[in-house]
C-alpha cells in the first residue's frame, strides 16, 4: 500500500480502516472543543441546521462518524452565541469554523 507516497506494506487494510477510525473520532471528539454547536436562536442558526452544515463541510468518509455523534453534539451547540451559530452556517471550511468558535461571546 502506498502511503503519502511512501510503501507501507507491513500495514494492512484493517489497520488503515482502524486508524481513520480512531482519527475519525478524535477529529469529532476536537470539533465539539474546538468550535461545538448551537440550538437556540433562529432557524437558520439552529443545531440541526448547524450540525448539516458542519458534516456537509466533512469527506463523505466521516458522515457517518458525525451521525453516530449526532446527540452530543446537538447537545453541546447550546454554548454558542446566534452570532457564532450564523457564522458557522456561513463557514467554507473547518478553518473559518475554528475562526467562528473564536468569536467573543
């Protein structure tokens, strides 16, 4: 298997499907710290809409790693100002989301 342009032979396809998992979950577990979501507010700032957003914003490969954290991240999106939420509907990538997280309450 080549890898970042490199042979990785001694790896196998499980061990490559395990390791995006975990990182897969990692990169959940950071985006509900990293910049979380929101429910209350208007409709276009909801948490549903907010968390589509984000996984839209996710490789077709982790859609499903953000379905299985669905709850937990509807959950914690009550933390966020309207502002922040709006923002984050806005955002083109993960980059701007992180930016929008930032924003002061």
């Amino acid at each position: 298997m080549t890898v970042f342009g490199r042979d990785e032979p001694h790896r196998t396809s499980s061990e490559w499907d395990m390791k995006k998992a975990l990182i897969g979950a990692a990169f959940v577990g950071a985006s509900l710290v990293v910049w979380g979501f929101s429910g209350c507010g208007k409709k276009e700032a909801s948490c549903e809409v907010v968390f589509e957003h984000v996984k839209g914003l996710a490789p077709a490969d982790m859609h499903d790693v953000f379905d299985a954290s669905h709850d937990q991240m509807v959950d914690g999106c009550e933390k966020l100002t309207v502002d922040q939420r709006k923002c984050i509907v806005a955002a083109k990538d993960f980059g701007e989301v992180s930016a929008c997280k930032a924003r002061v309450r």
